[in-house]
C-alpha cells in the first residue's frame, strides 16, 4: 500500500469516527431554517410595509426630480422600479398567515395581606 493511499484512508477513517457529515449536514439544515425564517419576516414586512414604500419612493423621487430639475430622472425611475419591484417580490415570500404578536400590558399584582 501506498503512503498517500494510507494517509486517505486514515483521513476517512478520522473523518467517520468525527461524523464530519453528520455535522455538515445538521448545520445545513440550520442554516436553512434561519433564512427560511428570516425570508418569512422579510416577506411579511414588505408585504405589511409595501404601501409605506411605495409612498416613500413616490415623495423621493418627485423631491429628486425637483432639486436636480429632472436631470437625473430616468436614473431615478430605474431605481425606484427596481426597489418597488424587489419589496414586491419579498412579499410574496410572507406566510400565508403571519403569526399575530400579542402586546400584554403590564398588570400590577394586587395587593398581598
């Protein structure tokens, strides 16, 4: 057998008793759960917020337009397509239903005796 061949075959070996794959593949599948969750809240705000946006985007590029005399117009309107576009396409990524967040007010104990 071969040096090289005898190192391979201790690195797998190394590499099985580790669980190496196991891991990788634990990890993975956190990482999927945490952007799965964070395109969810994304695509929920922009699903919420889109009309904020849009109103935003109208009373930017009208003050834009304003200052610069319109120079800047047609840069302007390839921005704010693209923004408007990209918080659209967010939103389609909300839950069907977004989970409610309930807000307790905080409640004095009554008196103890």
């Amino acid at each position: 057998m071969s040096e090289s061949t005898n190192i391979a075959d201790k690195l797998k070996q190394t590499i099985d008793e580790l669980e190496i794959d196991r891991h990788v593949n634990d990890f993975v599948v956190q990482i999927e759960t945490v952007f799965s969750a964070a395109r969810d809240k994304v695509g929920a705000l922009a699903a919420e917020r889109g009309d904020e946006v849009e109103s935003f985007l109208d009373k930017m590029s009208t003050t834009i337009d304003e200052r610069t005399e319109g120079r800047y117009a047609g840069q302007v309107g390839k921005v704010r397509d693209t923004v408007s576009t990209t918080v659209a396409r967010l939103a389609e990524h909300a839950p069907a239903e977004a989970p409610k967040v309930w807000q307790v007010d905080e409640v004095e104990a009554p008196p103890t005796d």
